[in-house]
C-alpha cells in the first residue's frame, strides 16, 4: 500500500485527488453560492422584465375599458332606439325611464368604465349614446360615441 501523501502541496493547482484536503476545498468551492455581485445582477434584470410586463398590461388595461365602453354604449343604444320607436312620441329617452319601462335592468350599469354616466342624446329622429371616454372630458377625440361617428369620404 503506498504511503500517504503529505499536504505540504497545500492545494496548489496541481492538487492530488488523494489529499483530504483538496476535496474538502473543492466540494466547498462548488456549495458556496453565487457572489452578490450575481444576485444584484439577476434582482436588476427581474425589475427590467417586470417593467416590461407592467408597461404591456397597463396599456392592454386602458384598451380593454374602451371595448368595454363601447359594449355598454351598444347595449343602451339598441335599448334606447327601441323605447324611441316604442313611444314614437319625440321624446328623447333618458336611463331612469327605460329603466322604469323594462328596458334595463335595474341592476345594470350606466356608467362607463372610467364612472361616469353614459349619456343620451337625441337628433330628430336620431339617437345617440355618448361617453366621455379615456380623459372624462366632453367633446374630446377619445370620446366613445354609438353609433360611431362616419368620416365622409373625399372624393
């Protein structure tokens, strides 16, 4: 049987695998974990990717209440031109009185999705249902409008 090897080598790079030694530094080289260096590195790209996340879903957010909005204005729409061809009488429809003939529920909303109430309004024989949209303001161009507004064509 050979001798034991001294550890007069001290784990240099040419260890023997022999040395008790150089496989306890070794197994503890591998279990020490990442530098904090590589922590900070990974914490840094997590909070880029979560911004990217957050950026996309809030943009989606603000799209889906517009389809929202327009669905609400839709439904009160076709409501509203039945009561008006129902009562033929000229009169412009309001949400309390539809509400009163069966027409809505009373549980349904009549807002929109930013919370403020749909409006009716009525042109001759024409009936419109309009939200403030996006920026809850009047007469601005992210107004919700049903039916939607046509763009003449040139030519």
């Amino acid at each position: 049987m050979p001798t034991p090897m001294p550890n007069d080598h001290l784990c240099r790079p040419h260890a023997r695998p022999e040395c008790l030694l150089c496989r306890h530094r070794a197994a503890r080289r591998r279990r020490r974990g990442m530098s904090l260096l590589e922590v900070l590195l990974v914490v840094a790209l997590m909070g880029l990717i979560s911004a990217a996340v957050v950026t996309g879903v809030m943009k989606s957010g603000g799209d889906a209440k517009i389809g929202i909005a327009t669905t609400g204005a839709r439904q009160l729409h076709a409501s509203a031109e039945q009561w008006a061809i129902t009562h033929g009488d000229g009169e412009c429809p309001s949400v309390p009185r539809m509400v009163k003939d069966g027409l809505i529920s009373e549980t349904a909303s009549t807002n929109d999705p930013w919370g403020k109430p749909f409006r009716i309004v009525c042109e001759g024989e024409k009936v419109r249902v309009l939200s403030s949209g996006p920026d809850r303001k009047d007469g601005t161009d992210d107004d919700i409008r049903m039916p939607a507004a046509r763009v003449a064509s040139g030519g």
